[in-house]
C-alpha cells in the first residue's frame, strides 16, 4: 500500500453514537457540544457528559473533533471562541470551523488548538486548498461531496506539495451518508423559503420535499417516477475504498449526526473491515464489496450512489420516488393469501426484522388503485433461498420486492456495544465536575442566540430595523450601486446608466456566448462560479484577469485572482456575516465583502457597524435571490440525457419547480450542466437603505438578471432616490 490509511471518521449526534463509533473501531468521531454547531436538531453531548466522552474514545486511541461550522452573526464570536476554549479543556482534539473570522480568532486565542475546515466552506479545487493552506492555518480540509476520485486525487496531491513554507494539509473525504443537493454552504433555500438557516444549522430540508418540474404554460415535464426532484440517494464508497486509500485522502467521513447509534455502528464496522482488509493486502473482489454493500443497506439509507466518485451527476444520483428510508432488497413476494403473504428470501433475515413490501399495481389496475409498501414484522429467522409466511392485511401484489428496512439484529448488537462501553463512562462521569461553560443558563437557540419566535412556511424573517445607529466603524459615503445584468444588451445599457457605478454579469452568463461578451467583459464585473473545481480554475483565472473586478465566492478563486493580480470582490457562498469574517476576506485583499442574502436588515447592519474602518460592505437591495447551485442537471427529469450540456435544447426553454403550495422558482442550467433555482420572489431592501447607509454600507446591488427592463428602471429611481 502506497499511501497511509486513511482515518475513519464517523458522526456522533449523541452520546450513545459517539459509544457505538467507538465500539466499532472508528479512529475518530465529530460531535457538537453547546452552540455553533450545523446540526441543530441533532441531541448532541451535554458539556457535563464531553469530558468523560472524550476520555473513553481517547482510551482507545479515538481522537474527538468538535463542530463549531455554522457561520457566525455580530455579537457571536466570543462566545465560539469560549466555546472552543472549554472542549478542548475538556478533551476535545480539534475544532471544524468554516467560518473565516472564527478561524482566525482560534488561530490567535487557541494557538495550539487543531482547526479543520469543514465542508461548508466549499473547497473545490487545488487553487481552494493552496489558498487555506496559506491564510487560515488549518490542517485538514473536507471537501466537497461533488468531487470525483480523480479530483479527490489532485486535491491530495495540492495539500501535500510544498508551498512557501505553509504547514501541508490532509483531505477528508466523505464517504458514506446523505448528500445534499446543492453544494454544501451555498444554500439558502431553507433560510429564504422558511427563515431557518441550513448555513445556522436549522435547515428544513426543502431537498427532501415534492415538486413538480413545470414550463411558462404550467405543463408538468418531468417524465421520471415520483416528485422528489431535489432529492439525492446517500452516498455509498465502499466499492472505492481501495481508490480512495490510493487517491491519498487523510480521512474518510461518514455523515449522519442526525442518525440512531445502531446506524453509525454498523456503518462503522463496515467501513473498518473494509479499510482493515485493504491495509493488509487483502485482495478484495466483487462478491467481497457487494456483501459490504448489503451490509450497509441494512441501516438507514435513500438508496445509493457512487456518482459523483464516477465523475457523474446525472439521474442515477437521484431518488425520485421517496426521500425516506429504502433498505436492501431481501427478496420476493411469490404468493397471497387472506391476510398473509408468502416471502422467497434470497438474503439471510432474523426474527424482529421489519419488513417492506414494495407493492406496484399490475398494468390492467385501474389509474386510481395506490402503491403499497406496508411495513410488517418478520416473523422468525430465514436462510436465502427459504420461503416464510408473513402477515399483512392489505392487498399486496404478487412479484413485489420485498426489502428489509430495520435489522433487528444490527440494533441488538449495537446495543450490546453501547451497554459495555456506558459502564466505563459512567464510572469516569462521576469524577468530573464541570463548571458553568458558554451559552449556559438562558433560554438559547441552536447557535447560542436568544430564541425568536418562528417564521411562518413561506416568509422571511425580515423585522423592521428600528434605530440602527452607525457604528464605531461607520463609513459615511455615497453608496455605490453594482447592476447584475444577464445579456449583452442589457449590460450595454447599464454602463450608459449614471444612476449604475458598476456593471456586473455573471461567468456561467457568459459562457453562454463567450463571443458576444469579450468586447464588454474590459469594463464588467464578473461574478465567478460558485464551484471552482479542477476544471474550472482556467477560466475562472482568465475571467478574473480580464474583467474590470472579478466577485470571488470560492477560495478557489480568491487565489486565482489574486495569482492574477486581479482586484477583486468577496461574495457567498463565501461567506462572512461578522465584522471578523469581513476583516479576514478583507486582508486577503477583498475590495468589497458582499453579505450574505440571507441576512436580516438589523443583522447586516450590526456586521457593517462592526466591521474595521475602511472596509467597504456591500449588499443585495433589490432582487431574485439564488436559492441553490446543483451539480445535478434538473433537465434529467424530463428523459434520457445526451451528456452534450452546452448544446442542449432544453436548456432554452424556461423551467420552473412548482411547490406544493403552487409557489413557482424559476430554475436555470448552465452550459456545464449546473442547476441553479431562483426564489419565486425578489428581496426588496431599497425601503431599508437609509438605516443600512446609516450603518456603514458602501455597496449595494441590484440584481436584474431575472426582472425585465420596466422594473429594473423603476428600481433603480428608487435606489437614486434615497442616494440623492
């Protein structure tokens, strides 16, 4: 074996989790402890249990990371920072931050502590990991779930070479659980849909939800089975695990901070045999990986894939029908009878199994007769090729597979494995004392903030700013206006604007027609692409060398502007909501730091009262906010793709996702095959620019790019009005 094997990393949403992971031989589990962690309804471990948690894992050389990965709101950052303080007093061995400021602030209170880099701050590319490595002191990076094996390969290979004299880092990987359709840190569905932030750790899960795939007319085009159009299978690697091991990667990461101690150990286990069994030399074959597979199946899963490790996001990623849990098949329904069913197996099943029938009406049933997938007990153990009868009243189908979706067997052992480590935690529980910690005794949210009262499905939370005084880093100025545009016309029209200083396009824009906009791109703002993966960094490098000023929103392509000696910007999904996380962008050379869309108006008006004196603050005042960018082609619904995305026809044609509450997002696709989705309606913030330029605002930006010329005229008044 040519590289080291990489480490095993599994959740621990709980304290019984972190136990079951450790029984099943991970090297090491990733927990929240108090706020500022991006699983909010996770049970997490209590302050009082960490301590004595982390002494069983470390007992058995277990190492223990603590999620500090939301990104941070003015008035929060002392309190993370105390909250690192007190984890690893307690024992924890590193801290996953990807919030820039909270990075920085670790790296000067805690100077010995371990910081890694979550997946959240959206790492795509050897430029990203250069970038991280030079200016945020980590020393280990998880990447994004997107990437391929060859990707994960270069970004190994960009951790480890060397690089001025910056520290090398490792590459986590993930490599089991659920994925998120768009890339993780770029989403704001849930925050601007439902006013609970997934970057806050309170994501809904609009992903999981029904939607129909809907034309101008509001004709249905998808043509697949089922309505869960945003919704991916988990993540399965274990067929790669040699790959990965060989690809160089420092850690593999399974996801589930939300999952049941019986899912992470059996995961777990399997993971480990498979890792334990490439380190020996074994020879794994098919039939090897297969029963690993099956194996892992048998715990929570969405059906799986292995896409995106193959270089694919077509629909094979997807899980159309349902976004719940799928099982393994185990056999057939061969025969029916009153209130009982006759099962082929041709997997192993044990008494207490639970059972699904996956029930499809035949072809002569009439339009109005449902599926059937009843859940019921299995009655006693099975061998494969056996036949058993099973009860179930509901007509079922003859032919129906019929799938195992709870082992008993797994939550018994699993179990067992909890119960013996639980003594020795509870033994060493008793000699800890610890005292009152960060975030205790108030009534607090999931990221340490005073509870607010919830928004309702649909709205925004968007209060009245009342009194926003300027701030000691107040920067009275005339405002600066940046008009986004989506055509060549419309971008011609703008620079001959006086009420527009900057004129911005963005670059998935203008790989539609690269001709058409090289005589402007000299005079236009270009906002780069989101994800600045191997393949993007040399256009993205020659956007940012040709433009006026390139907006960066990967640290991709901060280092590749600033390898170009481009000026530029710093926008989402790169992050900063904080006066710290604006001075961070700022000293890696930022001209302007973009807030978050999702803010509240009192949110980026207490970031920009913080922010230093002299740095510039700019902010989304009028329109169609980006909900989500997804590697995954939407347009697959509708049939078989070709794999030309450039040249595709659909592409041409105006698409929208129609919620369930008839709520229409327009939805776009690049010439690389990326989906992004539109909110159903614009911001509207031209109200708040008084209070906000009282605050310190320098830019604001009118996003045109979905509105037609009479209402961006009409916006543009008002913007010069309040300007006047």
């Amino acid at each position: 074996m040519s590289h080291a094997l990489p480490e095993l990393l599994a959740p621990a949403g709980s304290l019984d989790a972190l136990l079951a992971a450790v029984a099943a031989g991970a090297d090491a589990v990733y927990c929240g402890v108090g706020a500022f962690n991006a699983r909010a309804a996770a049970d997490d471990i209590s302050w009082a249990d960490f301590g004595p948690a982390c002494a069983v894992a470390h007992a058995r050389g277990v190492r223990v990371y603590v999620t500090l990965n939301v990104y941070l709101r003015e008035g929060e950052l002392d309190r993370a920072v105390a909250c690192a303080r007190r984890a690893a007093a307690l024992g924890a061995d590193a801290c996953i931050v990807a919030d820039a400021g909270l990075a920085r602030a670790l790296a000067v209170a805690l100077p010995g502590v371990e910081l890694h880099l979550s997946t959240q701050a959206g790492v795509t590319g050897p430029a990203g990991v250069r970038l991280v490595r030079r200016e945020l002191g980590v020393e280990r990076l998880c990447c994004a779930r997107e990437l391929s094996l060859d990707e994960l390969g270069e970004l190994a290979r960009a951790g480890g070479e060397p690089l001025g004299g910056a520290a090398p880092i490792g590459i986590e990987a993930f490599c089991h659980g659920a994925i998120c359709i768009c890339y993780s840190g770029a989403c704001a569905a849930s925050a601007l849909r439902r006013g609970r932030s997934a970057n806050r750790g309170d994501c809904t899960q609009p992903c999981r939800l029904s939607y129909a795939l809907v034309d101008e007319a509001g004709a249905d085009r998808a043509e697949v089975v089922g309505d869960r159009l945003l919704c991916p299978r988990d993540y399965l690697s274990v067929r790669h695990v040699p790959e990965l091991v060989a690809a160089g990667v420092s850690a593999l990461k399974i996801e589930g901070r939300m999952k049941n101690p019986d899912y992470v150990h059996n995961v777990v286990r399997v993971y480990r045999a498979v890792l334990d069994a490439v380190a020996a030399g074994a020879e794994l074959t098919s039939a090897d990986l297969d029963r690993a597979a099956s194996a892992l199946g048998r715990s929570f899963n969405r059906g799986f894939t292995d896409a995106y490790l193959r270089g694919r996001s077509d629909a094979s990623l997807m899980s159309f029908e349902r976004a719940i849990n799928q099982g393994v098949r185990v056999g057939e329904l061969v025969e029916r009878r009153r209130e009982e069913v006759v099962v082929r197996f041709d997997a192993a099943v044990s008494a207490g199994d639970t059972l699904e029938i996956r029930s499809t009406p035949g072809p002569d049933a009439p339009a109005d007769v449902p599926k059937r997938w009843p859940l019921v007990p299995c009655p006693r153990d099975a061998a494969p090729g056996e036949l058993l009868v099973v009860h179930c009243k509901r007509r079922v189908e003859v032919g129906s597979p019929v799938h195992l979706t709870a082992s008993a067997g797994v939550r018994a052992e699993a179990a067992a494995a909890v119960a013996r480590l639980r003594a020795e935690f509870d033994a060493l529980a008793r000699g800890f004392e610890p005292a009152a910690g960060p975030g205790e005794g108030g009534v607090l949210g999931s990221c340490g903030e005073p509870v607010a009262a919830a928004v309702p499905s649909g709205g925004r939370a968007e209060p009245e700013p009342v009194g926003i005084p300027a701030g000691p880093g107040s920067r009275p100025r005339r405002m600066s206006v940046t008009l986004a545009v989506a055509t060549p016309d419309a971008a011609r029209r703008a620079l001959a604007d006086a009420r527009v200083d900057a004129v911005a396009v963005a670059a998935w824009r203008v790989l539609e027609d690269e001709g058409a906009w090289s005589e402007l791109i000299g005079r236009l703002v270009v906002i780069l692409d989101e994800a600045v993966r191997v393949a993007d960094e040399g256009r993205m490098s020659a956007l940012a060398a040709s433009a006026r000023r390139a907006v960066c929103r990967n640290y991709g392509a901060v280092e590749l502007a600033r390898t170009a000696a481009a000026p530029f910007d710093a926008a989402a999904p790169l992050t900063a909501a904080h006066a710290a996380a604006v001075a961070a962008l700022g000293e890696m050379g930022a001209g302007v730091v973009w807030l978050p869309d999702e803010l509240t108006v009192p949110e980026a008006a207490r970031a920009v009262a913080a922010s230093p004196r002299g740095a510039r603050c700019g902010l989304l005042v009028y329109g169609v906010p980006q909900l989500m960018i997804c590697e995954h082609c939407l347009l697959t619904a509708e049939g078989p793709c070709a794999g030309a995305c450039a040249a595709c026809t659909r592409r041409a044609h105006a698409r929208f996702l129609r919620e369930a509450g008839g709520a229409q997002l327009p939805v776009r696709i690049d010439a690389l095959g990326r989906t992004r989705i539109f909110d159903a309606r614009p911001i509207d913030r031209v109200g708040d620019l008084s209070a906000l330029a009282a605050a310190g605002l320098t830019d604001v930006l009118v996003d045109a790019s979905l509105l037609d010329e009479v209402e961006t005229d009409a916006v543009l008044d008002r913007v010069a009005e309040v300007r006047a």
